[in-house]
C-alpha cells in the first residue's frame, strides 16, 4: 500500500544573532558591537502514516503564507510523487513567486530518503561527497568590522590563512552616505592584490549600484583583478536579461545572475539569451530540490555551471550530485561577530566559519534524508505563536 501524507505542520520560531544589526535603510545585516538581530524562520514537518516524517528548517513569511494555499492538497497524497506535486503547486501559485513550495518539497526529500535509508544524493545520483567552499561576508559596514578596503583585505587574508580557497565581497548599501562606488572600486583592488593571486574571488554589490555606468565602473576593477564573478550589480533586482547580457559584452569578468529569478522557464532564458556566464540556483528559492535540480541539468545542457546560494543541508545534497559547480557559499561570515547559522542542529553538522577541513572543503551530510537531525525543543520553546496544522 502506498504511504500517505497524514499532516503538515510549519511552526515560526526566532534567534538570536549577537552583534548585528542592519545598515541605515534597514535591510542588510552589518556588524554592530552590543545589537542584536533577531531572525525568523520556519520548521516543517510533514507526516505520514508510515510513521517517517520528512522535516527542513528554513523558508520566510510570504513563502509559509503560500503554504496556506496548497497544505490542503497534499494531505491525502503519496509522499512519493513529487514531480506530480511540484507541477499542480506550481500550477497554483502562477500568480506568486512559488516561494513557498521549496521547503515543503525539501520536507518530501528528506522523508523519501529517511524511508530507504539513504541521503538524498544518493536518491539523485552521488557526484561527490566534499566540494571547496568561499567565505561570503556580511555587507560593509561602518562600524569598526568590515568598515575599509583594507579590513576587507584582512579578512580575505584570514580566511585564506583558515584554508579558504574562495572569498566573496558584499559591498556596502543602505543609503548614499555608505553607497560610495569608489569605495568599492578600492575593495575591489586592495583584496585583488592581497589574495588575489592566491584565492579565487567574488564580488556581489546585492543589487546595490543605481545605475548600469556605476556597474561598469566596478566590473573594470575586477577585470583589473582577474575577479572569478560579479554578481547582481545593479537596481534591476537581477533580472534584466537585456542589461546584464550588454554588461558582460563589456567586461571580461564573467557574470553571476538568477539568484532572483524565479521559476525554472526564466532561468532557462536567461542562460538561452547569453544574460549569464555562471547560472545561480537555491532549493528554497527555486521551488525545492526537486525545481533546483531542474535548473541544474538545463544549465549542464547548455555547458554552464551552477552555483548553489547559501548554505544549508539542502544545498549541500544538490551540490553533491551535481557534477557543474564548483564551490559551497559558506554565508555570512565576518571578523567580529558569528555566522548567521540558526542554532537549529543535533550532532556535528556546522555552517560556521571554522567547518572547513585542512583542503578548504566541507563535508556532505551521509545520514539518511537530509542527513541532519533538528533540535525541536529550541524551536519550539523559542516559536513566535505562528503555528499553522493542517491535516
């Protein structure tokens, strides 16, 4: 008999995240000695009558409210059919950004491969078990951590030193006061010239820069610098085809999109219309494993590689039956103050600074699903009253 799914659970908890606080227009997280951050996230839980439950932590609020929209359809269904599950939710939320299928079809993983008692890359086919990662900083700031070129040029020492072998800037934003391109021309060339022969490096202004000139500007400084990619430079939000493929006509570093572009057709344009030389993909913004693993293989069909977002188990399962990448984003890290890792995790899984081993690598989770084990007490005694059951 085939198993059902009996209940969906998805629980809004927070954390703390010591000395950070956000940038003068309230969005990036910076480092600000005595603040703290509080974050949220959702922990899910999806029930069946087998008595295996597929779990994933993660996700934001516009994504749980989506969930509101489609929990009632699974209850009911096999657990199994995931690829007849992402097409009807898909179906469903083509007036919204589908945000809200990723940590559910994540869920629907983790319980497939606790089932056979394997980890989900063995369930989509085992590339490798280590990938090198890069150190992704926080933003710039101006409060003594990441506040100069030179402070980013130490760190990038530091974290060669730890034995990165990648290092990605995120430049400085939150107004006119802290946006200054100059600045980050200077970034650019103080870390290109400290670790650039040594490390491969990065560079995302997280769609800061308000103008395609500001944009070229930079990107000549990391051609200068022999930069690995630029990513999202500009107000576009990062989706502009036409403006990315005439900024890259222009510059030798090799551009980074589709971080926020959402849906697995529009990342196909992109890479169609030549607007992208790396392709970007994330299990919890590109509709679960399932929706992330399709970006994979169009990006392979067309000779492209692809970069995972973020950190995470999720991640770490696609990356490792992924044969065209080349990196893990080991985010966000800073001299002063911790990652923005949730204190979720039993047992050894990290996404702190110091996870690497002496190559520079992490490891990928071998346990079955996703291969890591949740602390539900902490969520639960830290839950912000948003619980939603549905069966």
């Amino acid at each position: 008999m085939d198993p059902t799914i009996t209940r969906i659970e998805s629980r809004e908890f927070r954390y703390p995240l010591e000395d950070v606080g956000t940038d003068a227009n309230g969005f990036n997280l910076v480092y600000e000695p005595g603040e703290t951050t509080w974050r949220k996230l959702f922990g899910i839980k999806v029930h069946t009558d087998t008595g295996v439950t597929g779990e994933y932590v993660g996700g934001n609020s516009p994504g749980a409210a989506q969930l509101n929209m489609f929990a009632d359809y699974l209850i009911g269904k096999n657990p199994f059919e995931r690829e007849k599950h992402w097409s009807e939710i898909k179906r469903a939320l083509r007036k919204y950004d589908r945000m809200g299928i990723g940590p559910v079809d994540i869920a629907l993983w983790d319980f497939a491969g606790k089932y056979y008692d394997a980890p989900i890359h063995e369930l989509l086919g085992t590339y490798r078990t280590k990938i090198p990662a890069y150190a992704s900083t926080y933003h710039g700031d101006e409060n003594g951590g990441l506040d100069s070129a030179e402070a980013f040029a130490d760190f990038g020492e530091q974290c060669l030193e730890m034995g990165y072998t990648g290092y990605k800037i995120h430049g400085w934003g939150g107004g006119d006061d802290s946006r200054n391109i100059q600045r980050e021309i200077d970034s650019v060339h103080a870390v290109g010239e400290r670790v650039g022969d040594e490390m491969d490096l990065m560079f995302d202004p997280a769609c800061e820069y308000e103008t395609f000139a500001d944009a070229l500007k930079v990107g000549k400084a990391l051609d200068e610098q022999n930069f690995f990619w630029y990513e999202d430079p500009y107000r576009d939000g990062g989706i502009s085809q036409h403006g990315h493929k005439k900024l890259g006509d222009h510059l030798e570093t090799p551009i980074l999109q589709t971080e926020h572009v959402r849906g697995l057709e529009p990342h196909a344009d992109f890479i169609a219309n030549g607007a992208t030389d790396f392709v970007r993909a994330d299990p919890e913004y590109d509709a679960g494993i399932t929706g992330a693993m399709k970006v994979v293989r169009t990006a392979e069909a067309f000779g492209l590689d692809v970069e995972f977002h973020a950190p995470g188990p999720a991640q770490r399962q696609c990356i490792a039956a992924t044969r065209n990448t080349n990196y893990y984003e080991l985010a966000l890290v800073h001299p002063e103050c911790q990652n923005t890792q949730p204190p979720v995790y039993e047992g050894g899984y990290s996404d702190m600074i110091d996870t690497i081993d002496d190559e520079g690598r992490i490891e990928v989770p071998d346990g079955p699903g996703l291969g890591v084990e949740y602390d539900w007490d902490y969520i639960e005694d830290n839950q912000t009253g948003s619980v939603h059951v549905y069966e």
